[in-house]
C-alpha cells in the first residue's frame, strides 16, 4: 500500500502520506482523508507537466531554482500576535470586521508553561523563513518586524498588507496553546465566505493547494506529526472564523507549527534547530506551490 501511494504522490507529501498509511494517523478514517487530500494535490500539480515523478524532486529541494527562481514573486509573512500586545489590552481588545461578524482586533497569542511567547516564536520563524525565500529570489514582506509596530496589527490590517502587496502567497505562522498531550501540527485553510467585506471565493482553491503543500513538506522535515486534536489526522483544518483569511483576496494559510503547552513540542519549538526545519519546511512547500501557479 505504502509503495503504491508512493508512485502517486508528489514528493512534497511522501512523508506525510506514508506517515498515514503506516498508522501514524491513528486509523483508517484518517488515512483516506490523508489520501484524498494527497490524490487532489496531485492531480493539481501534474497539470502542465509530464509526470508527478518528474517534478517532485525539484519541489522537494525548493531551492533547485537558483538565486532567482522565484524572481517577482511576492510573499507575505504574518508573524502571528506581538510581544507589545501584553501591554496594549485596550487596542488589541477592539472589535473589528472580519466579515462574518465582529472580533478583537489581536490576541496576546499563548506560551510554553516556562514563559516563551508564540510572538517570539513566530517572528524567530518568519525571520528564518524570510531568509530562506530571498535566497530564491522572492520579494518578501513583514505585517509586524521587531517593535513596530509597538501592537498588533489588527487581524483586519494583517490581511490588507498581503492585498495591497498584491502576495502571490501570504502566511500567517503561529503556536497554538491546547492542552498537554494535544501534539502537532495543523495548516488553517479558509472556508468559503462572501458576506460583508469578505469574499474568498477565488482564494479557496488555491489557498487548499498551498496549505496541502506547506503541511506535507513541513511534516517531512520538521517530523512533527500532524495534530491529533483537530483535522482528523490529516493536518489541515478549514475554518471561517479568522479575519486574517475572511478578508484575503490572495492565496493565505496559518500555520499551528505545534501546541506550546505540552511538553514534548514545547521541547521542539523551544529549539533554534528545529526553528530553522519549520522554516525549511514552510518555504519548501510556498516555494513549490509559487512554481507551479
């Protein structure tokens, strides 16, 4: 079975499917909701070429490009929440527009029992992911960089940056906060919404392709298996609740690298070697989605 599903899948999701196939998903619902979304992805990406084979390794490395295979590609990165927002509960406590209905302008985000913020976390990994993509040629911008600004942005700023910017693909990276023993990683894709402000009727589809993209190359080379509290095991999770998606008009995803609050991926998001795989991992699967839209 694993053989079989390893001649179909791109290579961007081989880790994540045979991780699945071999029970790393906890059962067989699982499994084929793995595989769905692994078959969907391929039937995409061969689109336009000879053969899934004949593209994967290029996908895989993310850098076989050179120094300008992504050159005029735009990338927005969303540090998710802000060190400053502990300070700032009166802004940050401000409703905004998110479309569907009315949220906080920012949260104060979570942190690992022994005090390391998921804003820390997050701009530490956009720093590192930034890196890598420029390497390649992409121009990329911030919504927040060291203390400016001093709070948020609102979640409804966040999304107007990667608009303005006109993003060929924008992210929001963030740590969630479940309880010990929630182990995982899971990429928020958004749902469909056209009410108020919000229209993400021609952000779907490809906002899917690059969230099945980033969570199979990030499953490959963090390790981290996908989350075993939401997504069913298959490490994406669609949601119509979240401004920075609701009021994209470009491709965007969030990404949950982990669940600061157990131990074990505390240990992981904790350290700088596996920082720099979660944004390997990350720019990998932007840089194969990039290459092929």
């Amino acid at each position: 079975m694993t053989v079989a599903l390893a001649a179909l899948v791109p290579g961007a999701l081989l880790g994540w499917v045979v991780y699945e196939a071999v029970g790393g998903g906890g059962g067989s619902d699982r499994t084929a909701s793995a595989t769905s979304a692994a078959s969907a992805h391929s039937a995409t990406a061969s689109a336009g070429s000879p053969s899934p084979s004949g593209t994967s390794a290029a996908d895989a490395k993310g850098a076989a490009g050179g120094p300008s295979a992504l050159k005029g590609k735009v990338v927005v990165i969303d540090p998710g929440h802000n060190q400053g927002n502990f300070q700032h509960a009166t802004e940050i406590n401000r409703q905004v527009d998110i479309g569907t209905n009315r949220k906080e302008c920012d949260t104060t985000g979570t942190s690992t029992n022994a005090g390391y913020t998921e804003a820390r976390f997050t701009l530490d990994v956009a720093h590192r992911l930034r890196t890598l993509l420029e390497k390649q040629g992409a121009t990329v911008k911030f919504t927040r960089d060291g203390d400016s600004p001093a709070w948020g942005p609102c979640v409804d700023e966040r999304a107007r940056i990667g608009n303005t910017a006109h993003a060929d693909a924008a992210i929001s990276i963030h740590a969630d906060g479940a309880a010990e023993g929630d182990r995982g990683f899971h990429v928020i894709l958004p749902g469909t919404v056209h009410a108020g402000a919000a229209d993400t009727r021609k952000i779907v589809g490809p906002s899917r392709d690059l969230g099945t993209r980033v969570a199979g190359d990030f499953l490959r080379d963090t390790g981290e298996p996908p989350s075993n509290y939401v997504g069913k095991g298959t490490g994406l999770v669609t949601r119509t609740d979240l401004g920075g998606l609701n009021l994209s008009t470009v491709p965007k995803v969030f990404i949950e690298c982990g669940n600061m609050r157990d131990s074990k991926d505390a240990a992981l998001l904790t350290s700088g070697a596996w920082r720099q795989k979660a944004a390997r991992g990350i720019s990998e699967g932007i840089v194969s989605f990039l290459r092929r839209s």
